[in-house]
C-alpha cells in the first residue's frame, strides 16, 4: 500500500507465511493490475535496507511525488501533545526491550485507535497502514504519530494512508520537509513535552500554536 504498489488489500491474491527458525519469510502473490504495477517499481535489494532507499533503481523513483491529501482535519495543541503520551503507552514491545519504534493513529476525542511496533521505523508506519486499512479505518479522520525522525519516505507513507497530519518525536530532514509541504501535510516535530514544532501548513493546528520553523 505505502509503495504503491497495490491499491487496495483486495488486490493481493494471497499471502504464505513460512517460519523457518531463524526467520520468518512472507510469500505474497498479486493479482494481475497489481504485479504488473510491482514489475514496473520493482527495486533490487543488494543487502539489508536500513535507511528506506537503498536498492531503488533512480533517482526518480526516490524522489516520485504524492498525491495531495484531502484531510480537513484539524488538531488543538492539546492533541499533538496527547498524542505522543498516549503512543508512549501502547508499546509493549518497547517496553520490554527499549529497543523499537512505534506508529500509531490518533483520532480527535479517541486516543490511538491502532499502534504498531517493529524495530525498524518504516516497518512500523508500513505495519500501521496495513492495520488501519485492513480495519477499514479512513487514513483522514486522523493523525500518523511516530517515535523516529521524519524522512521522505515516512512522508510518503503517511501521504498513501491518507492522513494530513504526521507527529514526531524527533526532527525531519529538509527533504521531509518540501515533501510534506507540497502534498499539503502538516509536519509536526520535536514534540517534547508540550514543546513541538509545525513545520508545513501550520493552518490545520487550531489553537496554542507552538514555533513555526517552515
């Protein structure tokens, strides 16, 4: 869903899960629109991909555009800081080893409805919108809320799952930046306390704004 390579669960034919031992390996067959998508943004993987880039074939396909979002949401300063408390709460897995990071959504009134964890911070926003979409959980009644720093590819992922809003505890890169601002996403980051900075779109924080850096 995040890399666009499909659009929908529906187009996935199905999905084998294999254990074997000293790792899990995940066998996914697409249906053909969706594979024939695949091939055309297929990306070859030399070693382990740390970063969110490495192994794409141009610069291009790095760089490739997102969609505006249509959100209309709005949030209150109140919000932004419960949201990145209220996150803190539901990682069981960090809890134990101090060792991950964590995406969830953040609905107005609601809290986090859904949180993910993974060792790797673009798993976690990856395992987020397969959750919400299997959920049936419209990405623009809420916020993405993370525990990592903002790359464009965290932007980019959070523009597939439909939201306005992406939270951080820690900072963007100026690429996440003109990323956000051109898909029309609030970037919120270094939420520290009730501390944060709104770096695109300040507009969509409705009260007790804190500094804009854009």
């Amino acid at each position: 869903l995040t890399e666009g390579i499909i659009a929908a669960p529906r187009e996935i034919e199905a999905i084998e899960v294999e254990d074997h031992g000293a790792g899990i390996d995940i066998q996914i067959r697409l249906k053909d629109q969706a594979n024939t998508r695949f091939e055309a943004r297929r990306r070859r993987l030399a070693g382990p991909v740390g970063c969110g880039l490495c192994g794409i074939e141009s610069i291009e396909e790095a760089m490739r555009s997102v969609d505006a979002v249509g959100s209309n949401l709005t949030l209150a300063a109140d919000d932004i800081v419960r949201s990145v408390k209220l996150l803190s709460k539901v990682q069981p897995l960090h809890a134990e080893t101090g060792a991950v990071h964590a995406a969830g959504f953040y609905i107005p009134g609601k809290g986090i409805v859904m949180a993910r964890e993974d060792v790797g911070r673009h798993n976690a926003l990856d395992k987020l919108a397969g959750a919400l979409a299997r959920a049936g959980i419209d990405g623009a009644s809420g916020a993405v809320v993370v525990t990592s720093r903002v790359s464009v590819e965290m932007v980019q992922k959070t523009a597939a799952i439909g939201a306005a809003f992406i939270i951080a505890v820690s900072a963007p890169t100026a690429l996440a930046i003109r990323t956000a601002e051109e898909a029309g996403m609030t970037l919120v980051a270094l939420v520290r306390g009730d501390d944060f900075d709104i770096f695109t779109h300040p507009s969509r924080v409705v009260s007790g704004v804190a500094k804009h850096v854009a």
